[in-house]
C-alpha cells in the first residue's frame, strides 16, 4: 500500500509516496537525496540519523515517514543560510568538534535544539541534552566547548 505524506523540509513543502512502514531516514536520504543524516545503528542508539521535527530532535531511522506527515523536517542541509553557516556549524568548526564527522550532523541538530530551548545552558545540561549522542572518535570535550561557544555566540553568554 503506497500512502502520500506531506511535510515541510528545510522549509520547502514536500509530497511523498511511499510505503508507510519507512523510516523518515530512508526517505530524506533516497527520496529527497539529503544524505547529512547518517545511518549509524538503525536502532536510534546512536543518533547519527538525527533531525527536527518540528523544532525537537528525533532518530530518523526509526521513526516511520506517517509521523512525519504534516511535520517541519530540518535536516544539516537546513541550518546555513546561504553562504552564512549556522553559528552551531561555526562553533563545532572552530572547536574542531568533528574528527571524522560522522556522528557531527545529529550532535549540531541535537545542540541546536537545545539552544532554541535553553540559550544559556549549564555544562550540566549541556551534557544531559546531548547524551545519547555517540562520537566514535571521543571528541565530546571538544563537542562541549563547541556547544559553550554557540552559546555565547548566539547569547553573548553561556556557560
């Protein structure tokens, strides 16, 4: 059975038919040929597939495309506007927050979201927002230092 979705990525609307038990990943990545999201575990453990939706972060590869319908998807390709790289995007470049990259588009989306909910986050929370975020490389003292200079970037404070 082939179902139409409708959903907003990278603030263009979008049409999509496909069969209801895909996972958001598959589709950003094969049917929308936006291939930031990576696939890591496909258990959502790892969190290199992460997106908003809707201003939250979220595993794409396990959540089915029917959640999606109706939702504001952003992706890594969504943050820079044009040439100008979101200030998270500066701060993981600056701090050098991505050895080998793969896990850096689910740790930028996951810092993001939290500096639209906490713009002046503690190391603490820093910490407990990110959890769960797994860097095969180990770079999270520099993953932390980014996240505290996009907070001061963005706040002119921060942790």
């Amino acid at each position: 059975m082939i179902i139409t979705v409708k959903l907003v990525v990278n603030g263009e609307p979008k049409t999509v038919e496909t069969e209801p038990d895909r996972p958001l990943l598959d589709v950003i990545r094969e049917d929308l040929q936006l291939t930031g999201a990576k696939y890591g575990c496909g258990e959502g453990e790892c969190r290199a597939c992460t997106v908003l939706m809707d201003g939250r972060p979220v595993t794409a590869c396990d959540t089915p495309i029917t959640k999606a319908d109706g939702t504001r998807i952003v992706t890594i390709e969504g943050l820079a506007e044009g040439d100008a790289l979101h200030p998270v995007q500066e701060a993981f470049i600056a701090e050098g927050a991505m050895q080998c990259g793969f896990c850096a588009t689910g740790m930028i989306l996951t810092a993001v979201s939290l500096l639209e909910q906490n713009p002046s986050p503690t190391d603490a929370q820093i910490v407990e927002w990110m959890n769960g975020n797994l860097c095969r490389c180990c770079g999270y003292p520099s993953i932390l230092n980014a996240v505290r200079r996009a907070a001061r970037q963005t706040t002119g404070a921060g942790a």
